[in-house]
C-alpha cells in the first residue's frame, strides 16, 4: 500500500544527498508508520528544508528542482491568503466558539470544498473590496453635499422649553462650595508653609552648628550664661593689656523667607565691642621739625587700601582679624605712650592725642601715630580731603608689632618659669651678684632692659642715617662725573646696623686704579669708614663730615691713578704725599701731590690735586730746550745743559680727552722719547 510505496521511493539507487533532505524524506513518511502502528496520534512540528524542492530523480541520479517564484507571484500568493471579510467580531466570535467549530470541523470541511471555486484572477478578492469601498465614500460625498448647500435637506433643532432656573439657590451652594475649598486650600497651605519653616530652621540650625565650629577652631568661646562669647585678646600670649576684648556670637536672623537667600549669607553673627570697630595700623614717619608745638594737633590720616578677603574665608573672621588688629595696635600705642613719659632723656619725648613726637637728631623729629577709622561716612569723607603723599616707614611698623610679641614671650615666659627660693631662675650674673658683693650701680646695670619706644628709636635713627648716607653718594655720583663713585648696597643687614662698599674709579681705567675702596659700616648714630689697608675712621651723623670725606678720597684717587698709570707708562716716581704742606689751605681736608719723571729722566711732571682748589699740572722741561733761559758765568761746562729747567703749567682744562686719567695717558705718551 503507501507504506510499501514509501519504501520502494526510499529504495531508488541515487546519489548522496544532504542529510537534511534525507531527514525531511524520512520524516514525511512518519504518518503513515503511526498509522500502520494503529498508535496514539502525535503533533510534530517540521520546519521545511531551506532550498529548491525537487521535481524529478532521473535514473542517473540527476534532480531536476522546481524553479522558485518570482516576487509578483509570491506577492500574489501571499495575498490570496487573506481574508478580507473577516473582522474583529467574527474573530471574537470564533475564539468563543471554538469548541462548536471544532465539532463541525468534518462537515464544514465538506461544504467548504463543494463551494470553493477558485479564482480566474489573484486580485479579484482586492478588487471588489475597493470598489465596495468606492461606493461608500461617494454615498458620504452626497450626503454632505447635500447638508452643506441646504438645497434638498434642512435640520432644524427641536425646541424644547427651558426648565425654570433657580440662581439664588445656585449662588448659594456656589459660595458655599467655593469657600469648603478655599478652607481645604489654606489649611494645606499654613501646613506646607509650616513644614517649610520647620525645615529652614532646622538647616539654619545646622548651618549655625558648623559655623560656630568652624569658629571655635579659630577662636576661644566660652558660654556664659545663655550667651556664648569670645576672646580678642592677647592675655594667652603675654600680654598685660588691660581691655578685655570680649566678642558675643548671636544668630543671623536677619533673613527674609520670602526673599532669595544672598550669596554671601552666613548663619552666624558677631558683635564685638565698639571701640574695636573699624580698621587701625600704627604711623611711622620721619619728618622735619615743626616750628611750633600748636602745628601738631592730630596726625595727618589717611586710609589705607581695604584688603580684599581671599576666597573661602567668611566674614566673621575677617571681621575679627580686624578688631585684634585694632586691639593690638592700641595696644602697641598705650605701651609706647607710656615709655614716653617714664623714660627722662635730654630732649623729652611728646605725647599729643593719638600722636608721639621724639628727636633722633637735631632738625628732625620721629611721629609714630594711631590711625583708627570707624566705617562711617564722616571719617571717609575726612581722610579723602587730608590725604596727602604717604611718609609711612612700613618697616618700623613691622618691627613694632615683632618687638611687642617679643615682649609678650618674655612676660609668659618668665611668669610661667618656677621660682626655686634658693636659685631663682634667670640671668647667671644676678645669681652671682650676692657672692660677687655687686653694687648698686652694678646691678642696675644687670637689671637695665630697653623698651619698646628705645628700641623702635635706635632703629628709626638707623634708617635714617643709612637714608642720608644713600642720599649723599647718589648726590656726589650725579653731579661729579670725574671720578666716578660707585656703591654695593649689603642685602643682608641688621636692624640697628648695614654696611655698603664704596669704590672710586676712573672711566676706561678699571683695572689699575683701584686704589680707592672703602667699607661704610652705617650704625645708629656715627659711621665708621674702613679702608683698604685697614685704617678706621669714625664719623658722626652728620651729612657734611660724610660728605667732604668722600670728595677728599675723590682728590686723592686721581693722584693715585696718576701713580700707577706712570708704572704702566714706565714712567719714574719722584716724590708722592697724600698731604701736601705747601700751597693754599683746603678747606675740605688736605691736598695730595705726585711728581713723575720720564723714562730718560728729560722731563718731569708734577700733579696738585685739592678737593676744593682742583687740579693743577706742570711739566718742567730740559734746559737745552729753553730757549728764554739767561746765560750764567758760572756754568760754563756742557754737562750742565742737561738738567731740567723751570716748570710750564699746563692748560689742563683745553686738554684733549674725556677724563682726567686719559689726559695724564696722552700727556705723557707726548712727552715720553720715540723708541
């Protein structure tokens, strides 16, 4: 039968094929063994091999495949598949009858294939559905062609009478619904904006939490009662101030919730005392004496440019940075004050207001001042008006505030060391004073400390002595071209002591004039002078000893020069004094004279240099070459033709040349014998 058919296609002699077609050969035949086997029915799902079905075997073994569709017609073959009557309801409907249709699946299967016919076209089915749909949208077009022109059809409203309006009854149960849900609206409202309050207070809280740690890392707080307040003051340091220099920290509630929050807000507050308000630093200047006391008055004020704070830092501590500054400088100022009135000097010390006035040196008088500014507009107003040029030696405002913080170590210091009563700590030589049997004179001297305003004079004078000593050597370099001076500043130097190097040369003779070199050792009151060979002279404080010093060692090195240029030349020294007894006074130091001969001894030059009279040259020629000379009976002997004649002064100023050691060279080349 089918099977026996099914075993004789397998039996045909072929050629190896694929194991899939085999699998799917050998597959299609399963039915047909189920059947023979009379056993249950099994569903088995096959998928269809992926190329050409075969058409033909031939006896060879060749297989002639079935030509595969083209587009069209597979397009055409998918569409015959769809049912275009069917919708939606019809599926429901048979999802719900399923059971129904599955009882009659043998009899409908019968009808279906009686009244199948199939179609002369693939599209007719498409067909007929579009020009169903043609139809209808044209019935549509007519419909509303007709309602639009109003020429066949009218639709007219039905009137209906209005039932009978109660609009009291309406306002009322409006208003009284309006008001049930405004009273909803502002109970949420009053809780939202509570919950809001609650939370901004609580961050605000937070927020003032870490400030005040942040400042008490800073600063020491204490909690006094209900407050908490701080301390300005140096009292951990040493100092014996007696303010108190008590802030209070309070909370920032200065903050509107309806407004945006600014920026620069901060949580905490501060109020400090209102003496501490505002800025301060301590004046320093040097000025000229005032003819009268009444000129003093108050200080001359100017404002200083505001630092800006750095990036981060909050204006508590900028605020308070200020106010320990002010402390400090009326600290500073009360100090000084004092020692002005205790300490009894020839030229008493002046404390005027906010001003003290001492004499360092006659004609010149050292103000250190308080400057306070409260943050009003008067006082701005006061200090653009008397703002003048800044006179302010930053320098000895440093050094004050260094020298009290020096004096704070020492207090704490030596209140916090024990005190044994058999050797009481301290100085070695107080220990020794009983055994030693010193006297009065000799323990007060142990016991002699300087004070603030002592130290602070000394270097006030220092400065300006080493200001003068600069100004006197700029001054001779400028104005006197012939020698020039030249000065090495020391950068590193003491408070109270600075030394610089002075050298006197000539232009284009570096090399071999350096004769003139000199150390300045700047003190507080005199200046010692250190020569090349060793000699010291001291010199006071006043400028002319300085600098007709100078001008007599400018005098000096040009007859140096004129030394050693004649050892270069070959030239021969005849005489040399740096003091000269002969010829007018100099009323500036004293006059230095050389005397030079030539290589052959014909000719001489003698050189008188002063620092107030100049230079003076003369060249005393051979007597062979004198021509003016008279004859003497008393030489008659050749041999005495040959010593030299009188002296020739010089033009020196129509002399040739930029300097006067070039001078000297061309002078001499001249008068020197032709190899």
């Amino acid at each position: 039968g089918e099977g026996g058919a099914w075993w004789c296609a397998c039996a045909v002699p072929a050629a190896p094929r694929p194991w899939s077609r085999c699998l799917s050969l050998s597959v299609s035949g399963l039915p047909e063994i189920v059947n023979m086997a009379a056993g249950p029915a099994v569903t088995i799902s096959i998928e269809a091999a992926c190329e050409n079905q075969v058409q033909e075997v031939t006896l060879d073994g060749t297989e002639a495949y079935v030509q595969p569709l083209s587009m069209s017609e597979n397009l055409a073959k998918l569409a015959q598949k769809i049912d275009f009557n069917r919708s939606d309801s019809e599926g429901e409907e048979q999802e719900a009858g399923e059971e129904w249709a599955q009882r009659q699946q043998d009899s409908d299967d019968e009808e279906a294939m009686l009244k199948f016919q199939p179609s002369l076209w693939p599209w007719d089915a498409v067909r007929n559905n579009l020009r169903s749909t043609l139809t209808e949208m044209c019935v549509l077009y007519d419909v509303l062609n007709v309602l639009k022109e109003k020429k066949y059809m009218a639709l007219d409203p039905v009137s209906q009478e209005p039932p009978p309006s109660k609009q009291g009854l309406q306002l009322c149960g409006k208003k009284k619904s309006l008001a049930g849900a405004a009273q909803i609206l502002l109970k949420g409202a009053e809780r939202l904006n509570k919950s809001v309050a609650e939370n901004q207070e609580q961050k605000r809280q937070r927020e003032f939490n870490s400030e005040l740690l942040r400042l008490r890392q800073h600063w020491k707080l204490r909690k006094v009662g209900d407050k908490i307040l701080g301390d300005l003051s140096y009292r951990s340091a040493g100092s014996l101030f007696p303010h108190h220099g008590t802030f209070e920290v309070l909370k920032n509630t200065d903050l509107d919730p309806d407004k945006k929050v600014p920026d620069d807000y901060c949580p905490l507050d501060i109020m400090i005392p209102s003496d501490l308000e505002g800025s301060a630093y301590i004046k320093v200047s040097i000025q000229k004496q005032a003819h009268d006391i009444g000129d003093l008055g108050t200080v001359n004020l100017f404002r200083r440019p505001i630092q800006k704070p750095n990036a981060g830092t909050a204006h508590w501590q900028t605020k308070l940075e200020a106010a320990q500054n002010v402390l400090l400088c009326k600290e500073i100022f009360a100090q000084l004050s004092r020692e002005a009135v205790q300490i009894k000097s020839q030229i008493p010390h002046i404390v005027v207001k906010n001003q003290i006035i001492s004499q360092p040196f006659p004609g010149l008088q050292l103000s250190i001042s308080l400057c306070h500014f409260v943050n009003d507009k008067k006082a701005q107003k006061i200090s653009v008006e008397k703002q003048r040029p800044d006179d302010h030696l930053y320098v000895l405002e440093h050094n004050l505030h260094q020298l009290i913080r020096e004096f704070h170590k020492q207090t704490l210091n030596s209140s916090m060391m024990p005190h044994p009563a058999t050797a009481p700590f301290g100085l070695k030589r107080m220990r020794l004073a009983g055994p030693q049997a010193y006297d009065k004179a000799e323990i007060s001297a142990l016991q002699q400390n300087e004070g603030l305003l002592e130290k602070i004079m000394k270097q006030a004078k220092h400065i300006f002595l080493r200001r003068r000593t600069a100004w006197t050597i700029d001054s001779l370099a400028s104005c006197i071209e012939d020698p020039q001076i030249q000065a090495h500043w020391s950068n590193i130097n003491d408070v109270y002591e600075s030394s610089v190097k002075v050298l006197i040369t000539s232009q284009g003779y570096e090399q071999i004039c350096k004769s003139i070199q000199l150390q300045l050792n700047i003190g507080v009151e005199q200046i010692k002078v250190v020569h090349r060979d060793g000699r010291v002279i001291t010199l006071s404080h006043q400028e002319q000893e300085l600098q007709d010093f100078l001008l007599s060692q400018m005098s000096q090195h040009q007859v140096h020069a004129v030394q050693q240029l004649a050892k270069v030349m070959g030239w021969h020294l005849l005489s040399f004094s740096n003091h000269v007894g002969l010829g007018p006074v100099e009323s500036i130091g004293n006059a230095s004279a050389i005397t030079v001969a030539s290589p052959n001894g014909e000719y001489s030059i003698s050189v008188r240099n002063g620092p107030e009279s100049g230079c003076k040259v003369v060249v005393q020629f051979p007597r062979s070459q004198c021509k003016d000379l008279p004859k003497s009976d008393v030489m008659q002997d050749n041999k005495w033709n040959h010593l030299r004649g009188p002296y020739k002064e010089v033009l020196w100023n129509k002399m040739e040349g930029r300097n006067f050691v070039y001078k000297m060279e061309l002078l001499m080349a001249a008068l020197a014998p032709c190899p």
